[in-house]
C-alpha cells in the first residue's frame, strides 16, 4: 500500500496501517469506529425508508438535518472548530441547491420553456 506524502514532506497524508493499528490496540477508537459505523448504517437506512415511503424530499431534508446533527455533535465534542462564516455560507447553498433540484423553489420553469421553444 502506497502512501500519498504531503508536498515538501515525507509525512503522509493519510497512512491507512497505522490508523488500523490505532484501532486494533485502542479500545476507545474501535468503540469510536464502530460507533461511528453505526450511526451511518442508522442514517443509510432511515434515507432509504424516507425516500420508499415519503419522498426523495423527505430524504433531502434529512440529509440537510444530518449534516446540522453531525456538526453540532462534534462541535458538542469537542471533535471540531466553531464554524467560520463560509460554512454557513456552503450550508445555506446546499439546502437552496437541494430546494432547487427537488423543484419545491422554481426558479425558471424548464418545462414550460421547452413547450414554448417547440411550440
């Protein structure tokens, strides 16, 4: 296995052996993956239950909750650093993307535009 090194260095980036290492000889990391793997299946599962049985909305609105969940948690933690202005800036212009895509906010009507082009 192949280590991508940081430019100027020979520290890796990110060295998979060692952190499973790490994982096999502490018993607060294995807890903290297989907590982690948890909560992730927990989460795939409930998206694909919103999604069968509500909507792809309801599963974009989940997923926009999941990622509020996910930063106040490590934030809560003490795993992460307060947000800076540009995250709230990304956050907001996922949910309007999102918003957009699943056509609750229309900002043009695409279909409409279509059926007058080929009128």
């Amino acid at each position: 296995m192949q280590n991508v090194n940081m430019p100027g260095s020979n520290e890796p980036i990110e060295d998979s052996l060692f952190a499973i290492k790490q994982i096999q000889s502490s018993t607060i990391y294995a807890s903290s993956f297989l907590l982690y793997m948890g909560i992730i299946a927990c989460l795939n599962y409930t998206g694909i239950y919103f999604t069968s049985t509500n909507s792809a909305l309801m599963r974009t609105i989940l997923d926009a909750l999941k990622t509020i969940l996910v930063c106040f948690a490590s934030l809560g933690l003490g795993w992460g650093e307060a947000p800076k202005a540009h995250m709230y800036v990304a956050f907001a212009l996922m949910i309007a993307g999102n918003l957009v895509f699943n056509r609750v906010v229309i900002i043009f009507d695409s279909k409409k535009e279509a059926q007058e082009q080929f009128a």
